[in-house]
C-alpha cells in the first residue's frame, strides 16, 4: 500500500514539473532573437538558483523511484493476476492503459536517458559556445543547442512519437493517483477523469509542437 502512496505522490509532483518545464520551453517558439534571450536567461535560471538546483535534483529522484517502483508495481499486479487473466478477460475488467502502464512508462525511461544524455550530460560534458545576454550576462548558448537538436529530423520523431506513451501514461495516472491518494469521489470523479485526459493532451501536444515549429518553420 505504502509504494501506491509513494507512486501517486510522485507521479503527481512530476506532472507540476512537466507544467513548469513546458512552460519554459515554450519560450522556444518565440521569434529566433527573442527567443535565444529569454531561452538562455531561463536555462541560466534553473541551473544556478539554489532553490530550484535543490528541485532539480528532487526531481531526478522523483523520475528514478517513480520508474523502480513502476516496475516492482506491474511485475507484482501482472504476478497477483495472472491466475485471474486465465478465466477472465482483462479488457472487461479494466481500461489497456492501465494494463500496459509499465510498457508505457518504460517507453518514457528510455526516451528521458536519450533526452538526458543528448542535453543535461552534453551540457556538463562537452564544450559549449557562450552567448552574452542582453543585460551582459555571459551564458552557456543552450538555444543553440535545443535548436540545433529540434533541426535533425530523426530526433524529432523521436521526440514527437514518444509524446503518445507520454499522454496515455498521464491520461490513466494523473486519474489513478487521486485514487490511491483517497482523494476521489463519487461526486467529482467525472471531473478528476476530464481534468486527466485534458492534461495528458494539452502537455503531450504543447511538447510535440516544439521541435515540429522549429524544424519546419525557423
């Protein structure tokens, strides 16, 4: 019971991030000057505010016990039903999304080392061209870096198409997580259920606009 709390607490603190993170990135769409400016001044931001270098790293490890205890989650319930799966059929007991949650989420994994890798390791890993903001700051260009990542064509389908497992494993979650939590109702579960699938869409879409913006129209 406790790794259900654990999971849903988790599960809902990452969905806060991913609100903040879109919303950073979104800076991206702005015209290319503007953008390089306000793209740098925000990455500047969040890897030198103490404040938000110690959500960071809450947040690192928010992703790594969120997968472990994904994982031990589904082999546990896929153990406890597999007896059960023998006579019934699982679609009328229970919606796919929520049988395949740990296919899902283990899609998300693997994309988020690939994100990972190509953008946080590179950024400490490698070096990085500086551009001087307009208050005189001398910043990592990390624009440049995203722009020219969202410019190769293979790794924006990545990108885009790991955005679908991104929906649907928010759109059962975000609803599973007030669950386990005791936090639904008879009374506004129809809500809860709304406010999931209009989440899982408006955060998969507003990522996946990105790099397709930036590929086809800079």
């Amino acid at each position: 019971m406790a790794k259900k709390y654990w999971m849903a607490a988790s599960g809902l603190f990452l969905c806060i991030f991913l609100v903040g993170h879109l919303a950073g990135n979104l800076q991206l769409l702005l015209p290319p000057n503007e953008a390089k400016d306000a793209f740098n001044a925000y990455a500047l931001f969040m890897t030198t505010f103490p404040a938000v270098k110690i959500l960071s790293y809450l947040t690192y490890a928010s992703i790594l016990f969120h997968a472990i205890d994904g994982i031990m989650l589904t082999v546990k319930n896929n153990a406890a039903r597999k007896e059960k799966y023998a006579y019934n059929k699982p679609s009328a007991n229970s919606v796919w999304t929520s049988r395949y949650m740990g296919v899902l989420g283990t899609a998300i994994l693997v994309f988020l080392v690939i994100h990972l890798w190509a953008f946080w390791a590179g950024m400490h890993s490698r070096e990085i061209p500086t551009y001087t903001l307009a208050d005189g700051t001398v910043v990592k260009d990390l624009y440049s870096e995203v722009y020219n990542a969202f410019k190769q064509l293979w790794y924006v389908i990545l990108y885009v198409v790991c955005m679908l497992p991104l929906g649907l494993h928010l759109s059962h979650g975000f609803t599973s997580a007030f669950q386990s939590l005791g936090l639904n109702h008879s009374k506004y579960n129809s809500i809860i259920s709304f406010a999931g699938i209009a989440f899982s869409i408006l955060i998969s879409i507003g990522f996946a606009i990105i790099p397709l913006t930036i590929y086809f129209k800079y």
